[in-house]
C-alpha cells in the first residue's frame, strides 16, 4: 500500500556547513511554496492588525498564522466556512497555517480544566462555557479550512513540577494521535507538537514518540512563556535532533530576532510571533543598531529614515514624522511600524536564508547580535 | 505693471449648458493639477486616518487638507518646517490645502475672544493660552507650505443675530485684506472665505468685497454647523453668482454625497469632509443605495462586496468580513471603510465631471439622488 501524498511537503535544500545546524528547505502547500527559515506574521482574527493583505505580502511575507481559539469565538468557523473558507475571507491567497487554540486555552481563557477527553474553560470576551477535544480542535480547523493545522496540546506554565511536565507531555502526544485519526481533508496537514517543559530528555522522548506518528511537521512547544532565553535555546537544541531531519519544525510564538537566529542555528525552519506588529503598535522599531522607541523625544526633528536601506512604507517617512504620528495617536503610526517591523523580519529572515546558502550562518548570525547588541538604539 | 503670475491657476474648462450652474475646470499648482470639481480628503494632522499616501491617492484622491490648528499644536509648525515642509513631511507630493485655523478656534478651542486684533483662545489639548492674528495665520500656513493657504476667518454659530453675522462678516472680510498684505511666499496662493451666515444679501456684498481685492480663489464658509441642508444649498446659491467666474469655489467642511451634487449644481468647484473617513473608522459605508452599517446582523453571512463594481481595497472582501473587522473591534475595518468611503467619493466626483462636460449634470444629479433615496441601504 502506498501512502497517500501529503498536501503539504518539506525539500531539505541545504544545511548550513559552517558549524551549526542551520538548514534552507522549501515548504510547498496547495496555496503556494514557503522558502525557509520563514517568519509567518499573526492574523489572530483573521487579519493582520492594521494592514492589508497586500501591504503583508509587500513585506515579504509567504504565509501567515490564524488563531482557531480567536476565529472561533469570533465570528465562528461556520461563518467564516460560509464566506469561502480562510483564504477566501482573509483575502489571503497563499498559505495559511491555523493553530489548534491549546495555548490560547491556557493563557487567555479563565478555569480551563483538562480531563483526558479534552479541555473545558470560559471564554474570554463573554464568560461562556465552551470546551475542546482533540477531535474537535480538527474538525474546526478543517472548516477554518487554513493549510497547515495544528494538533491540540496541553500547554502548562512553566517553570512545573517533574510530574506534570511529563503528564501533560504524554497526554499531548495522545491527544496528537487522535487529532490524526480525526483528520479528513486531502488538502490540509497536521503539524504535531513537541512539549517536554526544559526538561530535555522529555523533550526528546515527546519528539520520539511524535515521530513515530509520522505527521507532515513538527512544531516546538511550550516555550516562549516567560523562560530565561538560554533555557529555550538549550530546550531547542535538544529537541531538534530528536526530530526527522526531512520534516519543517516550526518554533511556536517566538520571538526576538536574536531568538530567530538562536534557534535557527540549531535547525528551526519556521516560526510565528506577534513581535512585529504588537511592539510595531506600541511605536517600537526594530533595527540592524537595536530597537527605537518613537516616541521619545530624541526623534523629534530628525529627518532620517529608521533605516536608509528598508523598502517598508515607514522608511518614506522621517523619524520625526513616525514620533508626531504616535505623539497624535493617529492610526497612521501603528500601521507604518506594523509594516516596518515585519519588513525587517523578512528581510533578516531573507538574509539568513542566503547566509545558510553560502555556509556562513555563523558569521552572519555573530554579526547581526554584536549590531543588536551595540545599543544605537534607544531601547 | 503687469501683476505677478500667480502660484495657483484655476482654468474654466466647461459650463453645463443643461439648466444648472455646474462647472468642469482645471486648478493648476506647484505640486500638480487638480481635476474640479474636486473633493479634498481631509488630513488633519499631516495623515489622512488610518491610510498611507499610496492608498489615499489610489481613491482617486488629487488634493488633500492639512488643518493649521491642529498642526501648529501638534507637532508645531516649526517641526513641520524643519522635517521640509507639509509635503515632504507628510509623504505627498500632490497639491495641499492648509485651512486658516479660523474653523477650529471656534469650534474646539475653549473661551476663544476676538478683537479686531484677532483671536485668543485656549488650546484644546491642555488648555495653554494661544492667539492667532490674520498675520499670524499665514505665518503660519507659510511655515506649513501648501500649495494654497486660507485667509484667517471670523467663523459663528447659526443661527446668530443680524448684527453679529454682519459684524462677523465684515471683520473677515478686513482679516482676509491683513491675509493678503501679510502673505510672501510666491509658491503659496491665497483663498478668501465668504461669510454671512444665511443672509443672502450679507453673503453677496462679502463676496463682493473680497472679490475686489482679487484672491486666487473664494471660499464658502460658516456653512455646514447645523442648519437645514436646504438652508445651506440657499446661502450657496446667493454667493456663487457674486463670485468670479474665473476663479475657483470651495465649499468649507461639506459634506454628504448630496451636498456635493447640490453645491456643484450651484457652481462649486472644491470640497473637503472629514465625513467620509470619518463614517468609515465608524462601520458605514456609503453605496449608490444608500449608506450601509457594517456592524448590522443582516451583514454577518454576506457573501458579496459592498460595491461589486468598487475597485477599492474593501470591495475584495465580503460584507460578512468587514463585519467581522468591526464586530473585533480590528483596526483593518477602519482602514478598508476609510478606503472605500474616499474612493465612493471620488468615483462620485469624477462620474459628476464627465456628466458636466457631457451637459448631462441635472439628470445624472437626479438619478444619484433617487438611488441614496431609495433605502436599498441600511441606514
């Protein structure tokens, strides 16, 4: 019997020969091809905040991140099935990864309460008393309708006892091998998720034990949730080799661009954070020298650009301009920086992408922290 | 002595020969022609709301407004100047109108008090002291550098008594004499502002006045502050006929799609409204049919455009999505209406245009107002 073909699949292109671990793959799905190591913006409700799905494809970006728990609440996966499917409501024509809404239970809702059949918690707009099984987490992301879905796990906050680790570690991987029983459309793929805490033998026995599953990608879980950055570094490094050389990994929720690079180094391929357009609204810049903040005084006459070399829509603008928008509590602000920052995650992403190209992601890796690190920013 | 060129030309291009008193011209200035008649998008703080300049001048958009009171707070006119002036600072390279301030001061300010001087008052960002005197306002609108600056105004509320519109009236018309003296910069053009609240006969001996010291061109103002539409169309069609015919006519602050075909019917040439933005960050979308609210249930499963034929940014979406935007409280709704409500309004303006050259105004005007009539929208 020959395995049905996958709806999404991963070309290892290259590995990065200079020392690391850093790998240049191709993720091609029905909606189009992803170059990685890739950078997916947030579109939590269907939307990336303040900007057009043409300003985010300007941006260089391939493909974009919905959160099942926030579509479901609002509108409602049916409606968003009846206006077309994902795509088509987005207006997004590229592809388009959901996750399962398991982070969202454990961080946004109130009371979620985990049994082995699944989770029970109340929403956080109306209080409401909603619950979530494996099996469930599927059929909503089938009717979302994204390309990549993810399974359901069960997120823990960290640091935790031993005991729980390990408990919600092997129920995620059941849970995971039901959301694969559960799983119908031909033209969607599951990604399963390593959990395991810090504790980095459990981290390679969930990505075992995953990997036998045999799923189209494997996501890195469970991190990002207010760990020291070396803790997640050292996490990644023992989660990465436990994982099939020819399948994506994907870094949930992260992070900082040091952190893309950090976890690039040890062999991510794919990652999602709201970074960009979050501290993008909150007037903060990223730079090769280190963050802006815009609104501080420092900016108020300065005609340069945040970055002469940036194509963004915020690099037409002078500095002093960007601070008089956030000084004024215009839109204008939010939206140019939103553009700004996730032009230059693409770009960094880009430009790591060539680098583990040529065998020299290490250097580059060094360069672009000593630059981050040399504080012309004002952070 | 021949008199210096002017900066700002208008060009009479077409009379409607079909009954009303609609104008097809031509406004030329340092930064590029404008189509009239022609409506302004309003940006008050150097930034149309929630749209880049790319995107304001995809709606069709020629022209826009800056608002000197606003701007002379915030950032201060003196920012503007240093970052290279209102276009340069605002990233467009089109022809801009700054208004005088005259408008805002008695309409935001708090405890403004006129003398023959000019005005103090209160700013109503934090309360400081302020004045602003004829010489002053084109001081500042210098500063600012737009292609066209306004003479500073003595604006009331109506309905006022006769005494004060005529005392009102004829201070304006001795401010716009100070405006005139006042002005040096040979790539800026000054407009007057005609006063006179609802009496006829006021409003045409201030035309008369004003159109003796020979400005580049008339505006209409002190209308749109709460009278009867019927009222204003009335004080528009006393002042027009006592205008030049060689010089452009700009109604101040108006207004709604009617307003515009009513005022260009009477020879209007030049608008600006904050409404269609404004509406637009606020879930009503203005159609051929009427004006739809977005967040209205009837809208949540709907599959289709606002305006299947619109080809603004909005219009690739459903109905059903927008809603969606609005009802998560996602920046993006504002952005797409805001979009949509300037290109309605220009589409408008630029189908009024080839009904004038065509001489067809009065029953392309009477078609337009049956449809916004017949309540195939929601409002």
């Amino acid at each position: 019997m020959t395995k049905p073909a996958r709806s999404v699949e991963f070309t290892l292109l290259h590995e990065d020969s200079g020392g690391g671990d850093a790998r240049r793959g191709r993720l091609t799905t029905p909606h189009g091809a992803v170059q990685t190591p890739a950078f997916m913006p947030v579109g939590t409700l269907g939307a990336i905040k303040g900007l057009t799905v043409d300003q985010v494809a300007s941006t260089g970006s391939e493909m974009v991140l919905a959160n099942t728990y926030h579509l479901s609440l609002r509108p409602g996966e049916a409606v968003v099935k009846e206006l077309g499917g994902l795509h088509r409501f987005m207006g997004w024509d590229g592809p388009i990864l959901t996750d399962s809404g398991g982070f969202q239970i454990f961080s946004l809702a109130s009371r979620a309460k985990v049994t082995e059949e699944g989770c029970e918690f109340r929403s956080h707009i109306d209080g409401s008393l909603l619950n979530l099984t494996p099996e469930r987490a599927v059929a909503i992301q089938e009717m979302l309708g994204g390309d990549i879905a993810m399974v359901l796990d069960h997120v823990i906050a960290l640091p935790a006892e031993e005991n729980s680790v390990r408990d919600a570690c092997d129920r995620s991987v059941r849970w995971a091998e039901r959301c694969q029983a559960a799983a119908t459309r031909s033209d969607q793929s599951l990604f399963a998720i390593v959990q395991g805490g810090l504790d980095g033998s459990l981290r390679r026995q969930c990505a075992e034990q995953l990997t036998k599953l045999d799923f189209a990608g494997y996501a890195i879980g469970g991190l990002s949730v207010g760990e020291d950055p070396e803790d997640m570094y050292e996490a990644i490094e023992q989660t990465c080799p436990a994982l099939p050389r020819d399948r994506p990994r994907y870094l949930m929720g992260v992070g900082r661009p040091q952190d893309l690079l950090q976890a690039i180094r040890r062999g991510v391929d794919l990652f999602d954070c709201v970074m960009p357009t979050r501290n993008g609204r909150n007037a903060l810049a990223f730079t090769d020298g280190g963050p802006l903040r815009l609104r501080n005084a420092v900016h108020r006459l300065d005609a340069r650009p945040l970055d002469s070399s940036c194509p963004c829509l915020a690099c037409r603008h002078s500095r002093g301009y960007l601070r008089h928008l956030f000084q004024s509590d215009e839109m204008l602000g939010p939206i140019l920086l939103s553009h700004h920052n996730l032009t230059y995650y693409q770009r960094l992403l880009a430009a790591a992408r060539k680098a583990i190209e040529e065998d020299r992601f290490e250097p580059f890796c060094h360069d672009r922290m000593a630059g981050w690190e040399s504080s012309a920013g004002d952070d």
